[in-house]
C-alpha cells in the first residue's frame, strides 16, 4: 500500500476505519442489546443499532464524495473493543452488574469512534471537501448522544444498586 503522503490520504485512510469500524458494530450491538438486563439499555443499543446503520450509508456517501472506496481496511482497535465487550457480556451473576460491565464497554466504543470522527472532521475541514464534514458531524453528534445515554443509564443503576447489599 502506498504511503500516506497528505491530509487527503490521511482522511481517506479515517473514513475506511471508520467504515470497518460501524460495520463491525452492526453485528456487535445486536449482542449487546440482547445481553442487556435493563430495559432503558437494552433500548439504547437497539436505537443506536438503527443509527449505526445510518452512519455506514453516510461514510458511503462520504467515499462517493471523495472517489474513493469505503471498504478495504479493516480497524483492528474497534475488533479489540468489541472482543473486550463480549467479555463484559460473559460474565455471569447481578443482572445490574452486568449491565454496567456492558455500559463499559459501550462506552468505550462510543470514546473510540467519537475520536475517529473528531479527526476526521479536521482533516476535512483542511481540505475543504464541500458536504464531508457536515455528514461526519451528523454522526459525531449521534456517538456523543448516545455516550451520554449510556452514562445516564449507568447513573441510574447505580442508584439502584446502591440500596442492594454488596454496593
Ligand atoms: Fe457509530
């Protein structure tokens, strides 16, 4: 593979990560949903799955813009945090526990692509690719919601859990 010698190549190699890394998760969240104890998250997941979906059709958007093509990486960081979140969901005891062993791992997803598209965004800002930028904010927008939905769901558990013995 050739070297990545401008903002251009930069910002080619971010959108192919982070297209790997929404495709990954489409098959990830279902699993995520479906270990949720709680109601609240296992909504969050399923809602975030739809979004998720969105999110690969505005990357292929964005390759089209760019000429370029979406596939062809593969983005070994996101296949690390979804192996760690299957193991969140292996373990077994306190529902409620769990579920906050799953909102670690969501939350760390969610950390991931937020960076992913943050450095997207400035690369296309530099290059001043007309309609890039506002596509990957439109998603950027979507991770930082749902980061904050997951935190308030773990909020809540925890206020639960607090009444629980073993808090
Ligand atoms: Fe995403």
């Amino acid at each position: 593979m050739a070297d990545k010698t401008t903002v251009r190549d930069l910002l080619e190699g971010e959108i192919k990560d982070l297209y790997s890394a929404e495709k990954q998760l489409t098959r990830a969240i279902p699993k995520m949903a479906k270990g949720a104890h709680d109601a609240a998250l296992r909504k969050a997941f399923t809602d975030h799955l739809q979004e998720t979906k969105g999110q690969v059709a505005r990357l292929e958007e964005v390759a089209e813009i760019l000429q370029m093509r979406s596939s062809g990486k593969k983005c070994s960081g996101m296949e690390g945090v979804i192996r760690e979140a299957a193991e969140a969901l292996e373990d077994s005891g306190d529902g409620t526990i769990l579920d906050l062993g799953i909102i670690g791992a969501g939350s760390r997803v969610e950390h991931y692509e937020i960076a992913g598209y943050l450095t997207a965004i400035s690369l296309a800002q530099r290059i001043k690719v007309s309609g890039v930028v506002t596509l990957l904010k439109q998603s950027l927008t979507e991770e930082q919601a749902a980061e904050e939905k997951l935190r308030k769901i773990a909020t809540a558990l925890m206020n639960n859990a607090t009444t629980e013995a073993g808090a």
